[in-house]
C-alpha cells in the first residue's frame, strides 16, 4: 500500500480530499461525544439544575442519547430529561446545524476538487478502487474507527446501566 495513490474516476486521491473526509467523518464523532461531555460537566458542575433528572448511567445515557440524535435524526431524547431548556436549546441546535451542514459540504468540496483535476490513465502505482480487496479494507478501517469512537461511551452508560440493574 505504501506510496500507491487511490484513484477515483481517473482522479487522484490526495491528501486534501482525505483529509476532508476524516474531517466529515469525525465530526458526527465529536459532536456527539463533545456535547456528552460538555453536558456531563455542566451536570456535576451544578446538580441542582432542572434539565437532568437521573444522575448516574442513566443520565450520561441520556445525555449521549440526546446529542447523539440531535446529531444524525431528530432531536428527539429520553423521557425524564429536561430538554425543552436554554442549555439543550443551544447545544443540541449547535449539534444539529453542524451534524447536517459539515456532512453536505465536505462531499461537496471533495467533488469539486476531483472535477478540477486531470485524467490520469491506470498505471501500475494505481490502487483500484472497484475491487473486493478495497472494499473490505474501507469496512474495516469504518469498523474499527466506529468501534473505538463510541464503544466506551456506551461502556460508561448503557452496558454500565445494564450491569448495574443486575
């Protein structure tokens, strides 16, 4: 793999649509993630505030829950959060600007980097893209990204939830 540059349509893939693509693809990541904690230190910073009704695993769940749908679905949450508030207001319409926009415009810029580039024959340097050996190192590079961005943040809330209920 090391000095073969992946080819899309004849167009080179680079590092400035690469790192395009890492960035649409860790911002729902962030946003999730980033907006749990900023809520979770919200939380301990002021226990008294009405927005969050379990402390605990259920409400980090919560918490994650609500940034994680403001992020990719609808707004919506679990019951017994408090979420009609100026702090979930803000954030999670923050969240939900940028899970929808930063999505959109990276594909955007990506094609319109690659549609001002020149044609360039397949060569032996070439790695196809259209073939089952590229396919199945995309899926694992997207599992294992996927696994090791959210799976301790479900450890911390559901699975601890679980366990603890036991």
């Amino acid at each position: 793999m090391v000095g073969r540059t992946p080819e899309l349509f004849g167009k080179k893939v680079e590092a400035r649509e690469v790192k395009i693509a890492v960035i649409v693809t860790l911002m729902s990541a962030i946003l999730i993630k980033g907006g749990t904690a900023i809520a979770a230190y919200m939380f301990t910073a002021d226990p008294s505030l009405p927005w969050l009704n379990n402390p605990g695993f259920h409400g980090f769940s919560e918490m994650l829950y609500e940034f994680t749908s403001a992020n990719a679905n609808n707004g919506s949450g679990f019951e017994g959060l408090g979420d009609n508030n100026p702090f979930w207001n803000i954030s999670t319409g923050i969240v939900l600007i940028l899970g929808r926009f930063i999505p959109i415009i990276g594909p955007i810029a990506i094609a319109g980097i690659l549609a001002n580039k020149k044609y360039i024959p397949e060569s032996a340097g070439t790695l196809r893209t259209d073939n089952v050996t590229f396919g199945i190192m995309i899926f694992a590079v997207i599992f294992i990204l996927t696994a090791l961005s959210y799976f301790p943040a479900l450890a911390l809330g559901p699975i601890a939830e679980f366990f603890s209920m036991h």
